[in-house]
C-alpha cells in the first residue's frame, strides 16, 4: 500500500526500529532477515532525509528527527489496528480476541482469577495473556505494547484512561498456632519478631522500609525474602515470623492455611488498585467489555 510516494509497510519496520534502536532487534521482531531491515532502512533514510539511527560507540542511538517520528508512527499503527479490531457488534460468546495484560500476582489472585473464571463461561474463546508488573510497564502501556494494566494508584499515567476498582489495606499474617502472639500485636511487638518480606528487584521494597522507619523510627527484622506476594502467608506458616500482606491477599490463604489475621499497628496509607488502558481501545467494544468484568468482579472483591 503507498500513500503518496511512502510505501505503507515501511511504517512497521520504522516503528520496530525506533523502537528497538537496532537494526539485528527490528529484523528478530518484525520476522524478515537482517538484510532485509537494512534495505528497509536505507529507504527510510532516504524517504526522511535522515539517517535515523547512528552509531555511537558499539551500538545505535536515535537521531533528533527519529526521536519525534517515534510516537506520531506508534499513533498511526495503534489507530489502524483499533480500526481493524472494530466489530459492528459483539458477542462475547464468539470473541476470539487476545488481550495482554499486566498485573502484580496480588491483583492476579485476588482479581483477575474471578475474571478467568468469569470469561471461561462467558467468553471461552477470549484469551488472556497476564504478565508480572516490571519498571517498562508505563512506557509498554504509553506505546500500546499492553492492553490493559492494573497497578496502585500512584503509578497512574494522567495522559491515560484510567478508572478505580478496590481499596485495600495491610494486615499481619501469624502462623495460627503462634506461640507469643494472640488475637492483637503492638508495634513493639511487631518489630521485635523476624519478618518475611517481598523484594521485586527494584526501589519499591526500599522505599517501603523507608516509609515504615520514617513513620515509625525502626527498621524491620527481615529474616526471609521472597519475590512475590503470594508466597509471603505460605513462607509464615509454621514460624514465629510475621508478614505484612494486604487483607484480601491474606483473607484468602487463610482461609487454607492455618494462619491468622491481625490489624497491623503501624500507619500505613491504604492502597487504591485501578486499571489503565490506551486511548485507542476506548472504541473498542470487545476491550470494553473486558473493562467493564473487571471493574464488576473488582466490586465483589473481597
């Protein structure tokens, strides 16, 4: 396809090398052989009237001209598969669709399960592709790379749709049969007694502790680390230890573990869970429908 003089399916080997800023990473993504992405750059140089990428050292870095096509040719891809997906009208029951979605293993188990349950009788051919959170979420969401993310409030994108599902806060998990630990726990208590507690690799378990010993002046004991949220109750059973787990994530192992629940005695802010998607899927009646199951098992969350 061309418009005007562009060969239309040149904008697919642009966004993938802007993207990727090589040209070995482009022709892995878009399927072709090296040689063939080069010929397509070289195109594109010559359409554009600049180079695009160029070397620096030992790998390629974006021109000027590059960085300010990079999200104007992201614009146009998105729209038109937007416009491709469009259905006069939609049966969930027949929807073959794939969605990606992103998600902590909280928001995963506590929400996202029910959804699964939910669309295996409703829409059993929409498929879900559920991913952990990671530091490139917001830049995936921004270039359409994820169609729908669910996170904490304070990671919301403003220039973004987004809307609220649930609020929750942190409790204590204590083995049930907890030798010094009965129905309540102090904050003397609570530090004093080893703790499990999650790391994802990032600032976010710094930044936790920081608030925690700025709130309170003490640091806790961690003795046990784990990388998600759902083994924190599992790595508690059978220990002196505590974890401090959000209610409903703790709710439901205790439910089958032999675990407790109690109110945590520190001030900690609660948190407000929301789901955030492109513009480009606002139009989209199959995307929209999936919203409004999330936002609906969300309201039964409990």
């Amino acid at each position: 396809m061309r418009l005007g003089h562009f060969d239309m399916n040149l904008l697919f080997a642009l966004d993938a090398l802007l993207d990727s800023g090589s040209v070995t990473a482009a022709a892995q993504r878009l399927g072709m052989a090296q040689s063939s992405t080069s010929s397509a750059l070289a195109r594109l140089r010559e359409h554009f009237g600049d180079e695009l990428l160029v070397p620096v050292g030992r790998r390629m870095e974006l021109t000027s001209t590059a960085r300010a096509l990079r999200q104007p040719v992201r614009e146009i891809l998105l729209k038109s598969e937007a416009a491709i997906e469009r259905r006069p009208s939609f049966d969930p029951a027949s929807s073959t669709r794939r969605f990606r979605l992103r998600a902590s293993d909280y928001a995963t188990t506590v929400l996202l399960a029910p959804v699964v349950r939910r669309l295996a009788r409703e829409a059993p051919g929409m498929q879900l592709r559920i991913a952990n959170m990671s530091k490139d979420v917001p830049e995936q969401l921004q270039r359409g790379e994820v169609d729908l993310v669910i996170y904490p409030e304070e990671h919301r994108n403003p220039a973004l749709p987004h809307q609220a599902l649930f609020e929750d806060v942190c409790v204590c998990v204590v083995d049930a049969g907890h030798p010094t630990i009965g129905d309540t726990i102090d904050a003397a208590t609570y530090f004093a007694h080893g703790h499990v507690a999650w790391d994802f690799g990032d600032d976010r378990m710094a930044a936790f502790e920081e608030m925690i010993a700025a709130r309170h002046g003490q640091r806790r004991r961690i003795e046990v680390v784990t990388t998600n949220f759902n083994t924190l109750p599992q790595l508690v059973e059978g220990t002196p230890r505590i974890a401090t787990v959000f209610r409903r994530l703790g709710a439901l192992y205790a439910r089958h573990l032999p675990l407790r629940l109690l109110p945590l005695p520190l001030d900690l802010p609660p948190l407000r869970e929301l789901m955030q998607w492109h513009h480009h899927a606002d139009g989209d009646a199959d995307h929209a429908w999936l919203r409004q199951v999330v936002y609906e098992e969300a309201s039964r969350v409990s």
